[in-house]
C-alpha cells in the first residue's frame, strides 16, 4: 500500500518536472517493479548507486565492463543497478556459446602493486564472489581499491573460470568447455597448484610444446626436437645460474633474498644449488629423450601415412587405366550394336522386299495359268465350230 501511494505521488513530479510522457513513465515504472523483485531474492544494494548508474536507468542504456579469461582474453558484458553475479555468468555464457555452465562462477581477482613496479606471477588471489552480489558494488569497490593515496594499491578485476574440477567433467565433450578447462589447468600449474614428479614433468612439457608447434608435416622437421631441448636447457641454467648468483651474494652479505627465499627459510648454499642444477640437467636430459622419441613416432608414422599414400595413388592409376580400357570396349560394343541393328534393318528389309516379290510372282503365275486356260478353252471352242 506504502509503495502504491509513492508511485503515485511520484508519477505527477516526473511529468511536471521532467516532461515525461505516460509510455516512459509505465517503463521506468515497469523497470523499477522488476529491480524491486530482483532485490527481493538478490538483497539490497550495499553501495547506493552513483550517477551513471541513475542516468543510465533514466535513459535505459545498459552500462558495460569487462569480463576476463585466464589466458587474459577477455568479453563485454553489459549490466545496470540490479544485475548480479550470476546474470552475468549467464550472459557470458551465452556469448561466448557454452551450455555446460553450470559449474562456472565470477571470481574476484586482486593483485598487489607498490609503486611502478608489475606484479609477479603468482602474486595474485582469486576470491569466489556470491552469486547474488551486484556488479555495481563490485566495481565501486574495484575503484576505491586503486585510490593511489592508500600506499600499497591493488589491482582487482572479474575473472570467469571453474568453481572446481569434477570427475564428471570428462564426460563433457562441448569444445569451449574443454578449452576453458585447458587453459586453467595450465594457469593452475604454471603457478606450482600441481606438483608432480619429473617424469610426468618432463611428458607434460613435450606434449605441451607439441600442441603449440602442431604436428609435424616432414620428417625433416625432427631436428626441431633438439633446438627446443637445447632452448630450455639454456633457459633453465641460465635463471638457475642467476638465482646462484644471487643467493652467492645474499649469503656473503648475510641477507635475505626478496622473493624467491621467504624470510622463515635457511640461507641457500652451493652444494643445494649445484644439486638443483644437476636435478634439471637430468631432467632435460629425460624430457630430451622423450621428446625424440615422440618424434621419432610421429616421422615413422609420417613415413608409414607417406607410403600408403603411395600405395593408394598406384592402385587410383590402375584403377583409372582399367576404366580407360572398359571405357574403350564398351565403346566398339556400342559401336557393333549399331552395326549390327542397322544390318538388321537391312536384313528385314531385303526380307520384306522378298516376300513382295513372291508375292508378286505367285500373282502373276495364277494370271498366267489363267490366261492359258482362258486360250485353251477359246481354241477348244473354235475347233468345235470348225
């Protein structure tokens, strides 16, 4: 009754200030019954909302912010003061055209930044956000957070990905489902989320470069296996020798490194770094084996596909020599099916003309034998009279 009574006192101040007409003032009222129901199930705003906000439900223009991925791909959505979380995951959802959903959220990604200098990798948190929290406080939130006057400033932005893997989810076979499950499982590893032994290390990180390279088109391109092993032997002593270095240093300072050693641990000697430095020799030594064998699989696998190859264009020449021929016989059998109804024709014409002929004949014998019968019997007569 209370809100019927507002509604009402508000309607005639809309039209006498603001010039609306009774259409916009049934939509704005339409768009407000909703929000009302929205925030029914939803709960209050925490933030009241600020202009834009205001002016973009006077003037019903939808806001837009962006969404990203954990590969750093990003979408646009669009809300206004009454979308929350999970409006957003089903708008996104829908863009990006993946039906299996249902176990994807909106998390708030937050990293810290002092000064000018970038965040590490690894120097961020992902926090589940409630599926009934609106987008319009989270953002004001975001905002607030970067207030360079605060000192130590983060950095916060939403991020799509899974709540958790399942064993059901291998059952799912909807290719942006996988792929989005591709991609954090690699962001959850880079990070150090999976730790496993070398062996499996070493497996992963050759199917991982045969998935950027792709597969190979020539076995001449096997040699790629060596440069890319020699590439990450290279890479990886050249960050353990700087990490060394470094620890060398610190060590004879009595410091503390910043970063890579917590202040709780022991101060790194020469003996451990040497021993984790022959560790991953073995271990490039092993993923370097692994990596020529696969590709020794796939150049003799390229070889076998090449010679069926072969195998298969011989068997389409003979095949298409032996329809040349049948194209040739079949074509004299035309031809003598032609030359034989033609003299069949001939045939039955000349027939056709011998039998006219008999006919004829077998005429002009009965006028014969009828003319000498017709003499005979005038002679006959004439001797009589005689």
């Amino acid at each position: 009754m209370e809100l019927m009574i507002t509604t009402r006192k508000i309607v005639p101040t809309l039209q006498v200030e603001h010039g609306l007409a009774d259409s916009d003032i049934q939509v704005l009222a339409l768009n407000t019954l909703n929000a009302l129901k929205h925030s029914v199930k939803a709960g209050p705003r925490h933030i009241i909302p600020g202009h834009e906000e205001i002016e973009a439900l006077l003037t019903r223009r939808k806001l837009t912010t962006i969404v990203f991925f954990l590969d750093e791909t990003f979408e646009e959505i669009t809300y206004d003061m009454s979308t929350t979380v999970v409006d957003v995951v089903q708008q996104l959802a829908g863009l990006i055209k993946l039906s299996s959903y249902s176990n994807f959220s909106l998390f708030e990604c937050c990293k810290v930044v002092t000064g000018s200098k970038a965040p590490d990798l690894g120097n961020e948190e992902y926090i589940g956000l409630d599926e009934n929290k609106y987008i319009g406080d989270l953002l004001v939130e975001f905002k607030a957070a970067k207030d360079p006057s605060k000192g130590e400033m983060l950095h916060y932005k939403l991020i799509f990905k899974k709540k958790l893997f399942r064993e059901t989810d291998e059952a799912v076979i909807e290719p942006m489902f996988v792929q989005l499950s591709y991609v954090q499982m690699q962001h959850d590893y880079i990070l150090g989320n999976y730790p496993i032994g070398r062996d499996d290390a070493a497996q992963l990180s050759a199917l991982q470069i045969l998935a950027e390279i792709g597969f190979l088109n020539t076995p001449e391109s096997c040699s790629l296996g060596e440069e890319i092993c020699v590439a990450l032997q290279t890479h990886i002593n050249d960050v353990m020798l700087r990490r060394y270095s470094k620890a060398r240093s610190v060590a004879a300072s009595g410091g503390s490194l910043n970063g890579d050693i917590s202040s709780n641990s022991k101060p790194p000697n020469m003996e451990l770094y040497e021993k984790h430095v022959q560790e991953l020799s073995k271990l490039i030594e092993e993923f370097q084996k692994n990596v020529d064998q696969l590709l020794e699989e796939l150049c003799v696998k390229k070889k076998q596909e090449e010679k069926m190859q072969e195998e298969l264009d011989d068997l389409k020449e003979s095949l298409k020599a032996d329809k040349q021929n049948l194209d040739a016989v079949t074509s004299d059998c035309n031809k003598l099916l032609s030359l034989c109804n033609e003299k069949d024709k001939e045939l039955q014409a000349a027939i056709l003309n011998k039998r006219n002929m008999e006919s004829r004949m077998s005429k002009l014998n009965i006028a014969v034998i009828e003319n000498t019968a017709k003499k005979d019997f005038i002679f006959d007569e004439t001797v009589i009279y005689a």
